[in-house]
C-alpha cells in the first residue's frame, strides 16, 4: 500500500475538482491523514464541528477520491485532535498487523466528476456551446452533414462553464465510448510540457518525439484555455501540424478560450484559420433566471437548502461569474451553519458576504488598511487599486496590494480575489508570484514594499 501521506495529497488533487472550492478549503484543505490500519484511513478533523460536517457530508467523496489513489481502502474514520491519542494507544495494543484484502483496481479518470452535461444548466447565453459539446460528445470527430464539428472551439469569460463542459465531454465519452482515447491538456500544462520537451532534446533524442507521440495518439484533443498560446510560436508550428494529422486522420478536436481566435494575439494565421474552421461557440454571461437555476442545482448537488428570498439576493448580487456564485453559496452555508441557524436568511447571507470581505485580522490589520497604505504611499485612489484599470503605476500598486493581503492576511485566494474588485484567485497567485520575483530582481519592489510595511505599522 503507498504512504498514506501520498494517498491523501492525490485524493486531496482529486476532492479539489468534486467538491466545491470554498466548502473544500472550509472543510477538506485543513484535515490530515494518521494512519491507515485495517483499510481504513484514519483522518483528524481541526474541531468537532468540522467531524461533524466531514461524517455527515462528505465521507462518501473523499472514500471514492481516496480510493483513486489507493483502491485498497475502504473506509474513512474521521477523528479531532483530542481523540487521537487514545486512538494511538489503542492501536498499539491491538494488533500491529495492517490486514489487507484484495480490492479491484479501479480505472481513475482525469474528469472531475461533477462536471456532467446533466448537472450543467442551460439557458440562452451558452445554448449553442452546450449543444454542440453533446453532438461532439455523441459522435467525436464526424461531421454531420454539412454541419462540421471540428473543431468546436469554446469561448467566453471567466468562470462560465468552458470546462465544465470540456469535461463533460470527457466524462461522457469515458462512459459510453470507452475505447476512445481522450487526452484532455489545460494549454499551460502544454506549454510545460514543450518546453520540458524542448529542454530534455539535446540529451535525448527522443523527447521531443514523445511529446508528439502523446498528442498525435489520440481519438479526441481537448485543450483548454488556448488563449496561453498566445506569443509561443514555436509551440504553435508544433500544435499547427499535430492538429493537421489529427484532423485528417478524423480525430476530434475540442478547444476552449476566454475569447474568439480572432481576439487571440499574435497566433499564427495558418492556426488561426484551423482555429475557425470548425464550429465556434460562444457562452455568454447568464440572466438572472439561469443564475437562479444555477444555484438550485448546486443546492441539488451539494444537499442543502437555502430559503428562495436569499437564492434569489445572490442571484442578483453575482451576476458574472459563476464560480463567484459558487463559492458565495457556500459562504452563506458555513456562515448559518456557524449561527446554528438551519436555513440561512437574507440578513445571514448580507452578513456573510460582508465578513468575507474584510474580515480575519492580523495584528490589528486588515485588508481595508492595505489598500489605503498602498494608496497614500502611490498617490493612487483606493478605487483604482480595487478597479479595472490597466496603466502601469496603478497595475503596480494592485499587484503589491495583493501581495501584501495575502502575505499579511490569513485570507483564502478567492476571498482575496473578491477583495480586489472580483478577480479570479488566478489572478492573485500571478500577482503575488510577480512581485516575489520583483523582489529578488530588483531593490526597487524591495524598498517599496518595506515602506508600506513601516506605514502599516505606524497607522496601527
Ligand atoms: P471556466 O472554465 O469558463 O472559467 P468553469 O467551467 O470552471 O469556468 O466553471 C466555473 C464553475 O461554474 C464550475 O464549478 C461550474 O460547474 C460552474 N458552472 C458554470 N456554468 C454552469 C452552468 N451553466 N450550470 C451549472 N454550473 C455551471
Ligand atoms: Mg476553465
């Protein structure tokens, strides 16, 4: 059997794509694994509510996300702190021997389960695209009629459903046509793999083969988000010829992108017109009446209930993103649950997302404080450092700011995301991952940063 450790860092890759992310990081980020005796993994819960929730809600998904890495375990016995070390002792004079039985071994997918084309909403503003991803599905890689297919290019903004779909595709095909073989590659995963390719050539011959070999192999291509492939022109002759072959050779190909290959810079325009040459689809922001839809589904999914007048205040409250919406509903549920109210009202659900948007202090600081540091000592409004704009100084101030939050705050990502005007969690590890650079690059950031520090310090 593997080190448990390994288990739970592959079940945990693999509960981050079944369960939504902020009950995740409420629930599953903070448990870690004992020990496995007689199958069963033994995890420690941080409180007893958090067993409590564990037992009751999510046993079943983290059994199955376990067993995906180690079929052999059967059962999840969640434990707190304060119970662990009698569970040792116990342990210890029971006897030592881990019995093993013979489980089959189950095929593990790279599709997140919940991402199904049943569990997907459809309404006006993505019809086409889910359409067209159930034919593609249905039939990959034919054309019908004059209708062609290939490939079904899949844009919109972020957090509306590229792939959800992409992987409902993927989902959909593993189960009814099994043979085919799918490779489904978000496009900075290729990237990497390019230039780890491209890095291993001069040694060995055959590495940037293989890469080849890996995409050409392939009944379907999925890859997601190819606006990345903007300004990699070596990687573009590469996917230019690999989509060709694949193409003649009546595979199918699906991509997705936050916007039209058009919009795509700098992409070469041979690929540009492969790109086009197929179906493009586009998902649109939804209406109210799809977010409404959207949140009693996830209600469905997720097993609980939320009063009609607080659905519908969400529904109105987020309505671009859905993966805001998301993580929003699942605030309101802890923020009641930690109330012991049931059904979480409106004025719950006002309260909730207001905590979540400045709340958790650091020594007095928080993150209002940061953004008029970082103000004063830009000369930039407070509003800007939060907004859209792009100009140079400001992006600096932003990406500090952010930098300074999630250094300073013990905040999660998407919450810091919302903080700075609803941006994706991506956005805020880019940013802080920039000015870490910075720092090692230059003086510059360094002294910036240190003054900010010294006036958070002197406001306190
Ligand atoms: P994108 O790839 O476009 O950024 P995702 O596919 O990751 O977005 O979607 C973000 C979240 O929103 C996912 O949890 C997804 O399940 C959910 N979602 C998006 N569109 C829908 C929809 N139409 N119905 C149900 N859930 C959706
Ligand atoms: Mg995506």
């Amino acid at each position: 059997m593997k080190d448990v450790n390994i288990i739970w860092d592959e079940a945990l890759d693999s509960l981050k794509g079944s369960i939504i992310a902020v009950s995740y990081m409420l629930w599953i980020d903070n448990l870690y694994p004992l020990c496995i005796v007689e199958n069963e993994l033994v995890l420690v819960c941080p409180t007893a509510n958090a067993k409590k929730t564990v037992n009751q809600k999510y046993k079943d998904d983290i059994l199955v996300a376990v067993q995906k890495s180690e079929p052999l375990v059967c059962n999840i016995l969640a434990l707190i702190e304060s119970e662990k070390e009698s569970f040792i002792e116990e342990m210890n004079i029971q006897s030592k021997d881990i019995a093993v039985k013979e489980v089959t071994e189950n095929k593990v997918s790279p599709f997140m389960s919940r991402y199904t084309f049943d569990n997907f909403v459809v309404g006006e503003s993505n019809k086409l695209a889910f359409h067209s991803a159930k034919m593609v599905a249905e039939n990959p890689g034919s054309s019908t009629g004059y209708l062609n297919f290939n490939p079904l290019f899949i844009y919109g903004g972020v957090g509306l459903g590229k792939t959800h779909l992409l992987h409902s595709i993927g989902n959909y095909i593993t189960n009814n046509l099994p043979k085919l073989k799918i490779l489904y590659v978000p496009t900075e995963k290729l990237i990497n793999d390019f230039i780890e390719a491209l890095s291993d050539s001069s040694t060995n011959k055959n590495s940037f083969k293989a890469f080849r070999e890996k995409y050409r192999s392939v009944d379907v291509l999925m890859l997601d988000d190819v606006q990345f492939l903007q300004k990699k022109s070596g990687l573009q002759d590469v996917i230019f010829h690999i989509f060709n072959e694949l193409y003649q050779n009546g595979k199918q190909i699906i991509l997705s992108s936050d916007r039209p290959p058009k919009d795509i810079g700098t992409l070469e325009d041979r690929l540009r017109s492969r790109f086009e040459g197929g179906l493009l689809a586009d998902i649109g922001v939804p209406t109210l009446e799809m977010r409404i839809a959207i949140i009693r589904k996830k209600m469905i999914l997720e097993k609980i209930a939320v009063n009609d007048d607080v659905v519908l205040f969400l529904a109105e409250k987020i309505d671009t993103n859905i993966r805001e919406l998301e993580g929003a509903l699942s605030k309101i549920i802890l923020f009641s649950q930690l109330l012991n109210k049931p059904f979480p009202d409106v004025e719950t659900a006002k309260e909730a997302l207001k905590v979540n948007e400045n709340e958790i202090k650091k020594e007095g600081i928080d993150s209002e404080d940061i953004i008029s540091a970082v103000s004063t000592y830009f000369r930039i409004n407070e509003s800007d450092i939060v907004g859209k704009k792009k100009t140079k100084d400001i992006v600096e101030a932003r990406m500090i700011a952010i930098y300074l939050v999630n250094d300073l705050l013990n905040l999660p990502l998407v919450t810091i995301g919302q903080i700075f005007g609803g941006r994706d969690h991506t956005t805020v590890i880019h940013s802080r991952d920039k000015i870490l650079s910075l720092m090692e690059e230059n003086k510059d950031t360094q002294r910036k940063i240190k003054d900010i520090r010294a006036l958070l310090a002197s406001k306190k």
